[in-house]
C-alpha cells in the first residue's frame, strides 16, 4: 500500500529525503521523464485526471508522488510551499521549463477556458442581447459588442495579472 504524500501533512513529504529519492530513481528536467535506477523502466504513470505519479519505495516505506511535484523537489531540493502551476496547462508535461511554484490564487489565473463557456472567452457571458462581462467572481460591466467585452475582460486581466495563457481552449 502507498501513501499519498501529496495529501498528507508537509512533515510527512520532509521526513522523505533527497538523497533517498535520487537512490531509486532519476529525473530527466529536459523531458519531464522519471526512471528507475535499478532497471531502467519509466517510473512515472498516468493517472486519470490527467496528471502523472510516481510511486518510491524508501526503505520499508511506499510513496506516491505527483511528478510535478516531485520534479520540483528534485530540481530545487526543497519541496514547493504552494501549488506547482503547468504553464502551457497539460498536465501530464512535467518538463521543468514548463513548471513554477505559485500560490493557488496565482495558479487559478492560468486556467483553460470553461467546457461550457459559449463565447469563446473567460468572464464572457451572453446576457440577453449584449454581453456581460465577470472576473474572478466580480461584474465588470455589460455591453452589446461582443468585441468591447473582450477588450475589458482582457484589460482587466492584464492588471489582476492573470498569465497569458488563461482562457486557452485547451
């Protein structure tokens, strides 16, 4: 049985140390790849929520790791403080390039656009015959130009400085 790590208290991810991880597997910062010292194999599997685990066993002990987190760990030697955003919003890409330590608000500003948006935009809502413009729970404004509530959706992304990719289509 493993325990999830990720879930658990910060004491439980710092009793586990470096140099254990770094005994039974390597990580590849240019691909985002995990592998086993002892026979090569990958040691990261999908999991269904997109993400990717890898799973350790420390002495008699069996862990499981999200990757990126445990890529952080690994390139930083320190576990992260906060959340670990996927700059270009795919999960499974643990590559470091495309990893950074944020804080849950700063990663809920590089979120991909909505299933059910109808728009094409974030914080862009039909609304009668004009459009309605919202951010992060907070009315902007409302017009009848589907163009105008983009540019003040995007304008006011800009100052709450969202990242650029928030509202991607995938």
């Amino acid at each position: 049985m493993y325990t999830v790590a990720e879930t658990t208290k910060e004491s439980t991810m710092s009793d586990v140390l470096l140099e254990d991880v770094l005994s039974y597997i390597s990580y590849d910062p240019d691909t985002g790849e995990f592998t086993r010292l002892k026979n090569g194999k990958r040691a990261d599997t999908h999991m269904t929520i997109g993400y990717k685990r890898v799973r350790v066993k420390i002495g008699d002990k069996k862990h499981e790791f999200l990757a990126h987190r445990l890529a952080w760990f690994i390139a930083e030697g320190k576990w992260p403080k906060g959340e670990i955003d996927h700059i270009n919003g795919v999960r499974d890409d643990n590559r470091l390039i495309n990893l950074r330590s944020v804080t849950r608000a700063e990663n809920a500003k590089n979120l991909k656009r909505r299933s059910d948006n109808s728009s094409g935009f974030s914080g862009v809502i039909r609304h009668q015959t004009g459009w309605k413009v919202r951010i992060s729970n907070k009315y902007i404004g409302y017009t009848g130009c589907l163009g105008k509530a983009i540019m003040m959706r995007k304008e006011v992304e800009r100052d709450m400085n969202y990242h650029k990719n928030h509202g991607r289509c995938s």
